[in-house]
C-alpha cells in the first residue's frame, strides 16, 4: 500500500472514532466505545448505537462516495474543475426531497424524504441517459448535466416560491444546506447498498482513466470501451451520489477540492486518485461533521454551510498556486 | 500486420474513405501522403476500430485487448491531461498487458523505451513542463512500450523542428529494419520519400498510387492529389519538393 493511503486511512479511521465520541450528551471515551460495542442498560448505549453510529458511518460513507465520484468526474472528463454534481443527479434528488417536505410526504413516514429523493435521482438519471445517449462524448455528459441541474434548481425555486407558509420554506432551506444531524439506522440501510454498487463500478475504472490521459482516441487504442466507461461512469456516480444527497443533502466542495489536493500525492495517476480521493473525502467530511457539532453546538450549523466556507477559500488557494506554481 | 479491404467511412452521409486496399507487411515503413481532408487520419482510426466503416481491417477485427497488443496508436493530438511524471506516461503504454504497468516485464519495456528515446535525464520529470519536441519522444517511448508488432502514427513529425523530424523518422526507420511494421501520416514530400519504403497517396478518401516514391510522387499524381506542380530537386540524400 502506498503511504499516502496508510496516512489517509489512519487518519479517516481516527476522524471516525472521533466522530463517534463527539455529541452533547458528553461521554467518556471508555464509557461511550463500552456502550457501544457491549449494550446494556440506559441511554448509553441508544445515544452511541443509534444516534452517534449511523452519523459516524453516514459521514464516512458520503465523505468517502463524493470524494471517490469527484475523482472519477475529472478523471474521466479531464478537468480539474469537475464534480460529482456536474451530472445533475443531486440537484434532482434535492428537487425529490423538497416536493416531499412541500407536499408533507416527508411527515407521513421516516423514510418518505429519503425515498423521493431517490426517486428524483432517478428520473435525474433517466433524463441524463435520454439526453447524452450511448454514442455523446463527453461534452454531451457535460451539457446534459447542466441542463439538467438548471432544471432541478428551477423546480426547486419554484417549490420554494409555492410553498404554502413560511415554516415549510424555513424546512426547504435548511434540507438544502446538508446535514448528517439524526440520522437512523434505516437512513443507512437505504442509502449504503446502492452507493457501494456505485462505488464498485466505479474502482472499476481506475485504467481506463489512467489511459484518457492521453486522450479518447489514445485510450480507444489501448483497449479501453468508451461507451462502456461512460455507462460505468454515468451509472456508478448516479448510484453514489443519489443515495448520498437523498439521506444528507446537498454537500458541496468535498468532490471538487479533495480530488485537488490530493492529486499531487499520487503523482497526478487518475486511477491512484480514485482510492486516495475517497479516503480523503471521508476524513474531510467527519472532520467537518465534527466541526459542526463543536463550533455552534446549540445553534444546528449545518454540514454543507460548512463544508463550502471551509471548501472556496481552499479551492481559490489551489487556483492560486496552480497560476503562480505552474501545478495543477 | 494492417490488411485494409474495401475500407468506407461515412461521416454525416458524406463518404470519407471510399474502398480502401492498403496493407502493411513486417519491415515497412509505409509513408501515408494526401492533401488535408483526405482521409488520412480517418483510415487510422478506422483501422484500429474507432469509428464504424464497412469493409475489412484485420485489426478492427480483433477484440479490444488483442488489438491494443498488435498495434500502437499515436494519435494527431499529442494529448497530455495530466501533470504526471516522463516515467508514469510511459508505463501506460502498458495498460493492455497482465502487469498493467507493474510486473517485471513492464518494468523491462518502460526502461527500454526510456533508454531509446533517451528520455533517462527527464524520467522523474513532468511530461507537461517539457519542450513540444521532448513531450513528442515521451508520447512516442509510450507507444514503444506497449511493445506492439505495428505502430500506427498520425503525423508524427507535425511542429517538430528539423532535427528533432529527422530523429523521430531515423528511429521509425530503425523500427523498420527491427521487423516492425509501421505506417505514417507525413505532409513533408520530401522526408517521406526519403525515409519511407512504401508510400500510400490518399485523395478525397481514395488511394491514388501505392507503391515506390518515384511512381507514388510523380508530377501528374501531385497534380491530381494537391492542385500543384512542384519542382523535383534530386539530391544524393535525396529528393527535395518546392511547390510553385
């Protein structure tokens, strides 16, 4: 394993511990990883098993699925500046979740708003599917994605602009903002399964992004199927990130930046950033999810406020160095 | 090597390469001449299989992962999107192989073609940061890595200076005499007559003539192809063209 993987690993690996030891009911370290492992009485064990646990592996699995689906986006379209929102799939989960909470779906059982915001993810695909094909380029993927994702934001303006009081716009809003706070076991089970499907065909394409490297032509003749790697793609970010945005929200940046700092470690190999990047995105995200819950503990900060506070000033921070060092 | 029969493309409803015979043996350096628009790139692509045609090509013909270990492809654009290292560009040469750029025997083709480019002094450099010429011999030390019978290469020599065209063209001849095949896309006359063993001239998605320099750029067939007359200087190193 290289060493930039063991460095990340660790410290994902003690990000999550962290995590799980992070909350307001203040719990000691022996106390709070005894309760969990063990059980027994008390509220204990329910705060750590049923409250801090799925948090912790909600962060860890949404960290690691957008960091992993942003590398694969610019790996694929050779962009530094890609991201796994750039197919639309998100904004038309988002859209999914708020039509939920507008039409009071979301209050009529646990998993409504989840389950829209899937449903919606879906149609984001289908559409993507119509309109970039099997035969479209990947100027095609691009274009689609953004004719998509306008459409979503329009519809989510427009619920928005309908919704009946202000206390359902006031719940819109905060959705939209991303947030990893009370999530259950069942948000886990609905969302895990088709992200590690995703995540899957994903890490399958580690070569042939290496091999684009050169070029479509290029990878064409060294055996890669461009059709196949674009259904691979499409098909794996869709079930990564539809799942991710319909249990968290809307996350931005950690796609976009972890990919970015990483690059230099694995000597720019798209293929050596897809597990780099994922392991990278999940360490960003519980220490943002910790972050969250430390600053302003009693007001609800939520994760994607954060995660976009913290992401643009280090994201113009790269562009910089990139402009004056000669890196990308 | 390349076996091409009745070879069509048609891009739009609009026929790009009409029957095209053409064939590459071991040991030649076949030289593809024609105006731009003639269809030299598109009788590339479509050998290797890349975009649909009719007809027959021996390579398109194979699956993917055995035609990539038949033939090299070195494409017109000379893409390079990512800042990797002289050395990590090379080894993607071995992608279609088992080890896929770590066994023993990638290590031994990606130092070889490091050796015969004599790209050593720039192995732990960024290929990005690199000169045109010096990203031209990295991509071409890629193309030799994948340790290919033929190689297949679209105009390699464009934007080179002269004694960077002569190299390049000097070690595809040496390629030649080694037993590969190799077939190049060339608008400098004058080199390719000089260089090639064969030259094939393609004109409006047809081949024109087929064979030794002298048939292939006679005045009539350079009238024909380009719309030009050129005046023939015969040198001992060979001849020169001077389009008037």
């Amino acid at each position: 394993m290289r060493p930039v993987l063991i460095v990340l690993t660790v410290l994902a690996a003690a990000l999550f511990a962290a995590s799980l030891l992070t909350g307001p009911a203040g719990i000691g370290t022996v106390d709070g990883l005894r309760a969990l492992i063990l059980g027994g009485e008390g509220p204990m064990p329910i705060v750590m098993r049923e409250i801090r646990l799925p948090r912790a592996i909600l962060g860890l699995a949404v960290g690691a699925g957008l960091g992993l689906t942003g590398a694969a986006m610019q790996g694929y379209l050779r962009n530094p500046l890609a991201e796994p929102g750039l197919i639309g799939v998100s904004g038309m989960a988002a859209l999914g979740a708020v039509i939920a909470i507008q039409t009071g779906l979301s209050a009529t059982a646990a998993l409504a708003l989840p389950a829209a915001a899937l449903l919606g993810a879906a149609i984001g695909v289908g559409l993507l599917v119509m309109l970039a094909g099997p035969r479209g380029g990947s100027i095609t993927l691009i274009l689609a994605g953004i004719a998509i994702s306008a459409l979503a934001g329009a519809g989510t303006a427009l619920v928005l602009n309908l919704s009946p009081n202000p206390y359902a716009a006031n719940e819109i809003v905060f959705w939209l903002m991303g947030s990893l706070a009370d999530r259950s076991m069942l948000h886990l089970w609905l969302a895990l399964p088709p992200m590690a499907v995703g995540a899957a065909l994903i890490w399958t394409t580690g070569r042939a992004l290496d091999a684009l490297t050169l070029g479509e032509a290029a990878a064409s003749a060294m055996g890669v199927s461009p059709s196949g790697l674009r259904w691979r793609l499409i098909l794996g970010v869709a079930l990564v990130v539809g799942p991710a945005t319909a249990v968290a929200g809307a996350i931005g940046f950690v796609g976009l930046v972890v990919p970015h700092m990483l690059r230099p470690w694995v000597r720019a190999r798209p293929g050596a950033l897809l597990p780099a990047s994922a392991l990278g995105g999940a360490a960003l995200l519980l220490a943002a999810d910790i972050a969250v819950r430390l600053i302003l503990p009693e007001r609800d900060l939520k994760l994607g406020v954060l995660t976009a506070l913290v992401g643009a000033p280090l994201f113009l921070h790269l562009i910089w160095k990139t402009r004056s060092g000669g890196r990308m | 090597m390349l076996t091409l029969r009745g070879l069509s493309v048609t891009r739009r409803n609009r026929p790009v390469l009409h029957g095209v015979n053409l064939s590459v043996r071991a040991g030649e350096l076949v030289g593809l001449i024609g105006p731009n628009g003639a269809g030299k790139s598109t009788l590339m692509e479509a050998a290797l299989g890349l975009v649909p045609c009719t007809g027959r090509s021996n390579l398109a013909a194979m699956p993917a992962t055995d035609r990539a270990r038949a033939a090299a492809y070195l494409p017109q654009s000379r893409e390079i999107a990512w800042p990797v290292s002289v050395e990590d560009l090379i080894a993607l040469g071995r992608i279609p192989w088992p080890g896929g750029g770590r066994s023993q025997a990638d290590r031994v083709a990606i130092d070889a073609a490091i050796a015969r480019m004599g790209l050593e002094p720039f192995r732990k450099r960024t290929a990005l940061r690199l000169s045109g010429g010096e990203q031209n011999r990295a991509l071409i030390a890629r193309a030799l890595a994948q340790e290919t019978p033929l190689l297949i290469a679209d105009e390699p020599i464009a934007g080179l200076d002269p004694a960077q065209q002569l190299a390049c063209l000097r070690l595809f001849r040496s390629l030649a005499a080694e037993g590969h095949g190799l077939i190049v896309s060339i608008h400098d006359l004058g080199l390719a007559a000089r260089f090639c063993t064969r030259l094939v001239l393609l004109a409006d998605g047809k081949v024109l003539a087929d064979g030794d320099a002298s048939v292939v750029l006679a005045d009539e067939m350079l009238r024909r192809a380009f719309g030009i007359t050129a005046r023939r200087f015969d040198t001992p190193d060979g001849p020169v063209f001077l389009p008037v």
